[in-house]
C-alpha cells in the first residue's frame, strides 16, 4: 500500500497498568518493541503519541486524576520509561 508512517498511542495503562507502579510491565514495554521493529522492517517510521486522553483507570478512581498533583510525578515515570526504552 505504500505507507510510510504509522501513527500511534503509546497506552500509559500497558506500560504501568495501575500507573503508580516504580516497575513498568516488561510485557507492556516488550509489545511496543516488537511493533516498532516491525514496523521499521518494511520501511515504515512510527509516530507516536505518548497521551491521547486516557490515563490509567487507577489513577482516576485513587488519585482524582489530573486534579492531584502527584500525577505529575506519575506521568514523568511513564514518560522517562518509555524515551529510556
């Protein structure tokens, strides 16, 4: 079909499933690898989107969501995790 781009989201729940974990899901991690080699073999560069609205279910419920300051820090974990991978 000849694409050249693929655009999409990086789900912050597949990374850190509850999202106020230290440790992120080597499987959750292990997918977008696998995704990304994969598209990079037939030619085709990955557009990412770190947050496209949706933050792990956990969050919402425990932390009020964006209106506790502490999903700040929650966010800077997702975010590091994955440009460190």
């Amino acid at each position: 079909m000849g694409f050249k781009v693929f655009r999409t989201s990086i789900a912050w729940s597949r990374i850190f499933p509850n999202g106020d974990e230290t440790e992120p899901n080597e499987a959750g991690l292990q997918f977008y690898d696998d995704l990304f080699d994969e598209l990079l073999a037939h030619n085709i560069e990955p557009l990412i989107t770190l947050s496209h609205y949706e933050t792990p279910l956990h969050l919402s419920k425990t932390y009020d969501g964006w209106v506790n300051r502490k999903m700040i820090d929650f966010y800077e974990n997702y975010v590091r995790t994955v440009f460190n991978r």
